[in-house]
C-alpha cells in the first residue's frame, strides 16, 4: 500500500476502523493492533491522514530538557545502540533512542542515507508522540508499550508510507516505561519476514539495555538472572540477607510482584526456592533450577554478584571474604577453567585498583569487549564511566574530533559549541580502545602524549585539560609484528601493554567442555542437547570463538523441536581445510582482492561484506599497494 494515493489510503483506514465496529478483527484488512491505533487517531486525536509536513523538531535549547533526565540512560544504551547500529547500517536502518515522551534523545545514521533522514527529519529532537503524528513505531510503542513494526503503509499519515519502523519498548529498573529504542530504513526492499528479524534484533537490543539498566541501578546488589518459565528473562536484585530489594518489569510480571511487596523486603524464598541450595557466598557458578514455592517450575537461575561492596554491609563484613576476593569474582568468572586465564585474572586482581594500562588480545569473538567492561567493574573505578570507542570505525579525520574533542569553530562543520572528546568524557572513569591496532600513526603520536601527559588538548584549545583514565586496548592483530614492520609506535606499544592478557580461541580453552555447557544453559535454557549435537559442538572449530557459539545456540534454541537441540539445529558453516598458512598479509590481502572481485570493484559493498569500515578498508589498501 506504500504507492496508494492520499484519498486510497485516507479510504483504507476509515474502511478499516468502521469495520472495528461491525466485524471480527480476524475479518479486517489490517493487522488488529495496526487497526486500533487508527482508529485512536481518528475518533480519539481527531488526526487528519492527509497532513503533510515533517514532525515537529526541537530547538537544541528545549532539546536539553528532555536530554537532561535521559543522561544515565543514554550512557548505558550508546554501547548496545552502537552495536545494534553496526548490525542494521548495512540494510540503510538509522537508529534512534526514544524517550517516554517520543522525542529522539540519540540517533546513529548510516553516512550514505544521511541526506535523506535529515530530509525526513529522522534524527535527534524530532517528536513523534502517537496523538501528534499517527500511527508511527516509536509513538505506538510507547502508546502499548510493547514492540511493533509500523511497516509502510501501516503509518497512519501517508507522509511517512514509505518508511519501515521497528521499535522496542525500553523499562527502568523499576519496571516504568522509560523510552523505546528504534530502527527505520527508507528502502523499498524488505518484505514483512525480514522485517520480522529485524524487530527481532531491536527487541533483543532493548532488552540488553534493561539490564544494564537494571544492573547499574543494583550494583550493590547480587542479580539473580532467570532463564524460561513465567519470568523467563527476569532479574531481581538480592541483598545479602536474601531479600528482593529490586525486579525488572518482567520478574514482576511473570513473579506477582508489587512495589509494595519489594519495598517492604520480601524474601526471596516466599517467591522461589532452588532445586539445590545454594549460598549468595560465593555465588553458584552454574545455573540452578527455580521453582515457585508450589513447585511450578521457572527454569534455570543464576547469580551474579554485587560489582560493588557497600560500607558497613553483611557481604563486606563476611569472614573470610576480603574486598579483593569479591571484586575478583566476575573477572574470576569469565577465566573460567582455563588455566592460562586463571593466571592472568590473578595478577589483574592484585592490580585492580593500579592505572597500569592493559592490553587485551585475542581472535575476534574472543570476548575482549566484555573482559574490558568487567574489569572496569570490578576495580576502583566502578560506577564511573566507561567509555568505549572502536579505532577501526571512522576514518582518520573523525576518529581526531570523535577522541580529542574540538573547541567551538576549530574546522568547517564544527558544532557551535565544540565537542567533548571521548578521553575527557572519560574522566575518573576507563577508556576502551578497541582495535587499536588500527588506529593511524599521526593519532598514535597524540594518544602517547596523554598517556604520558595526563592530559589532552583538543582541536582548537588553546590549553590542554587535565584528565585522569584508566587505559584498556584491545586487538585482534599481533602489534609487536605491526611495529616491526613500521605501522605502529614501539613507545606506544610499551605504554599499552602495561599488563598484556591474550584471549585464547574458544578451540584452544582448557575448559572448552564446561564453557560450551555453560552457554547452553544461558542461551538455550531448559533445552536438551542430543549426544551427536554436543559432538558436533565439541568438534567445531569456532572460527568466531564465543561470538559465533552463542548465535548458534540461539537459533538453535529457536528451531528444536520438542525441546531437543539435534544436529540439524546447529548452523555450523562447513571450514575450509586448512593449507600451508599463508603470511597474515597475504591472507588480508587475498580476503581484500576476493570482496572487491564479488562486489565488481565498489569498496563501500567489498568494506561491509569484510565487517570493516570504508576508511579502514583504504587504508589497508594502500598499505598493500605499497608493498607492491
């Protein structure tokens, strides 16, 4: 219905919302909740579907009052809108964060589609409240409060007939409507079954930020994660005298849990008790089997604990259970069994609280971005901020402004008011530098002079700021060979790796068995596993490590039939036997050579079938021109 005249499509929904009063809805030419936001816009907001014009935008002075409240929310969402972002950027899907109000409080728009979005004002300050602009994803989500896709003709306004909206509800800690998260793409070549996976990936985005959410709200506290049964995905948060003191929308809905019942501090054995008993100290390392108290079953439990001690607490008081030993616990917990990583997780711990910069190495899936964030978590540094930021996503000249930060008219385009790079927004807190083996030579000279400085001078300043961050970097590249062969500074190569962590392949852990059985129990939980399907899961080689092993289990737990994970479940991509290795750059360059041949020479579709940037794609480029 995306080509229907103004009068066809103003006829289609008067047909429809008439037919609401004299029809099944199984009967009406329209998906049912589709229908009954038309026919609010209609009969209850008197909306006319004619009305063209953009949505209403906000100056950037009214902007900040909205902007202000969502501070914290933004802070922890940018990680998992930026992950969402390299996902649907491909597929020209711009992302947005929405808050309760349906203004965009944060936008990520794909370079190539940006005149088009700003075109259709699709960016940050822009308002799309259901009552103002009709049917609409953010604004109709948040009217439910529950995920939709609003797919071209389905918008109420034939303005906006031919976009296709995505949208998940976001809740706070205390299970309160808090904002949406959206994608939107202008393209004309999804079907509804794509558009059903890609509301499947903003869903499981929005459910990722709930529980940083949720997980910062209660870092004192120990998480108790459920997975399947009425709460499946539910979080409670468990003081040390195991009463709730916190649930997620989800625990309280699937658990009948009021705010009056978490405010007077409800035991958590009134509202589920464990197939085998366990101790909050230590917490259990593997998942336990919950039960309601009258023996309905709630899947598996399991528990993490508090990133952060409070003074004077039972947990801090505990015998035999130094600060150290629990700060430890998480890092601890992602060593697993492997005894390489054991060590290293042993000398992190003893320098938790010490600024010595850490580089984490490892294959790409490895988990470095995870063992960076817990690290940051489970030091001194907890609860400030952690910033993140990837060296091979942007080209040189932003990756400049977007670290460094520029002063009100530093270039042409600058922002009025400048920008505040991301080493001074990390200020007190850690800076994540990931793939820093990509990152240029001329930005190497500048990041070694903060490190050595304590400061940084941003473009334009006449003066530097003073900045105190803890360093973690992280690489998938050997960078010893990088400044062997001149691409990378020695003196910063030193500075990095104040302690270096590699991140053994999930093929080469020592505990490879009991890290595969643990991810069935997180991913695919109260699922079995046939014997042929845990060979093949043991056989494999993981070219993707956990990344690639967990993405498998989820299909896998969405695809078994009567509850058995099979073989046939498991997407396990046939490997290439493997020759002679070829040098590391003679492989790059054959994956170079091979992306441009299928994509008939265009870089930008050769740089996103590579997963890497176009800038980066460049300047690997005419690195390997040069050596010819």
């Amino acid at each position: 219905m995306a080509g229907a005249g103004p009068q066809q499509h103003a006829d289609r929904i008067l047909s429809v919302v008439r037919g609401l009063e004299n029809r099944p809805a199984a009967t009406i030419d329209a998906d049912p909740r589709i229908a009954s936001s038309w026919q609010r816009c209609l009969v209850t907001y008197k909306l006319d579907p004619g009305r063209g014009g953009p949505p209403r935008t906000l100056t950037r002075s009214e902007l900040k009052d909205f902007v202000g409240p969502m501070d914290e929310l933004i802070h922890l969402a940018m990680p998992e809108i930026e992950t969402l972002y390299r996902t649907v950027r491909g597929a020209g899907y711009c992302v947005n964060l929405a808050d309760s109000n349906a203004v965009m409080v944060a936008s990520r728009i794909p370079p190539a589609d940006e005149a088009l979005f700003r075109q259709w004002k699709l960016y940050t300050g822009s308002m799309f409240a259901e009552n103002v602009e009709g049917t609409n994803g953010i604004g109709t989500c948040l009217a439910e409060s529950r995920p939709v896709s609003v797919h071209r003709g389905d918008h109420f306004r034939r303005h906006w007939m031919t976009m296709s909206c995505k949208v998940a509800p976001i809740f706070d800690h205390d299970g309160a409507l808090a904002g949406a998260l959206n994608i939107t793409s202008c393209s004309t070549a999804f079907d509804r079954p794509s558009d059903d996976l890609a509301l499947a990936v903003t869903v499981e985005a929005a459910r990722r930020i709930q529980e940083r959410i949720f997980r910062a709200r209660f870092s004192s506290a120990f998480i108790l994660s459920l997975h399947g049964g009425e709460a499946d995905g539910g979080f409670l948060a468990i003081d040390a005298d195991r009463r709730i003191v916190g649930a997620c929308r989800t625990a309280r809905l699937g658990l009948g849990l009021t705010g009056a019942a978490i405010a007077t501090g409800t035991a958590l054995d009134d509202v589920l008790t464990m197939e085998r008993g366990f101790d909050l100290m230590p917490a259990p390392p593997a998942p336990v089997r919950a039960r309601r108290p009258d023996g309905r079953d709630l899947g598996l439990a399991r528990v993490s604990p508090p990133a952060t001690a409070p003074a004077g607490s039972a947990r801090a008081k505990a015998p035999g259970r130094p600060a150290a030993d629990v700060r430890s616990d998480m890092l601890m917990r992602l060593a697993g069994g492997d005894p390489g990583l054991v060590r290293a997780v042993r000398r992190l711990t003893a320098l938790a609280d010490e600024d010595l910069p850490v580089l984490l190495s490892g294959e790409t899936g490895t988990g470095k971005d995870l063992f960076a964030r817990t690290l940051h978590d489970s030091g001194s540094r907890a609860g400030r901020r952690f910033v993140a930021f990837n060296c091979a996503a942007l080209p040189e000249s932003l990756i400049d402004s977007e670290l460094f930060g520029y002063e009100p008219g530093a270039f042409t385009g600058a922002r009025r008011d400048g920008a505040r790079g991301l080493i001074a927004q990390a200020d007190g807190g850690t800076l994540f530098l990931d793939e820093i083996g990509d990152m240029p030579l001329a930005l190497q000279t500048r990041l070694l002079r903060v490190l050595e400085n304590r400061e940084v001078l941003p473009l334009g300043a006449g003066r530097p700021l003073k900045v105190d961050i803890r360093l973690v970097s992280a690489t998938h590249q050997d960078l010893a060979q990088l400044v062997h062969a001149g691409r990378f500074r020695a003196d910063l190569y030193y500075r990095l790796r104040g302690l270096q962590v590699t991140l053994p392949p999930l093929r080469a852990r020592a505990d490879k068995a009991a890290l595969i059985a643990a991810l069935i129990a997180a991913e695919a939980p109260g699922l079995r596993v046939s014997p042929s399907a845990e060979a093949a899961l043991m056989a494999y080689g993981w070219p993707g490590n956990i990344r690639q092993l967990r993405h498998v289990l989820r299909l896998a737990a969405a695809t078994a039939e009567a509850g058995l994970i099979t073989p046939d479940d498991l997407d396990l991509p046939t490997l290439p036997a493997e020759p002679c290795a070829p040098s590391l750059a003679a492989a790059e360059r054959a994956a170079i050579d091979e992306a441009l041949r299928c994509h008939a020479g265009s870089v930008p579709e050769a740089a996103g079938a590579l997963g890497i940037s176009r800038a980066t794609l460049y300047r690997k480029l005419r690195r390997h021109r040069g050596r010819a």
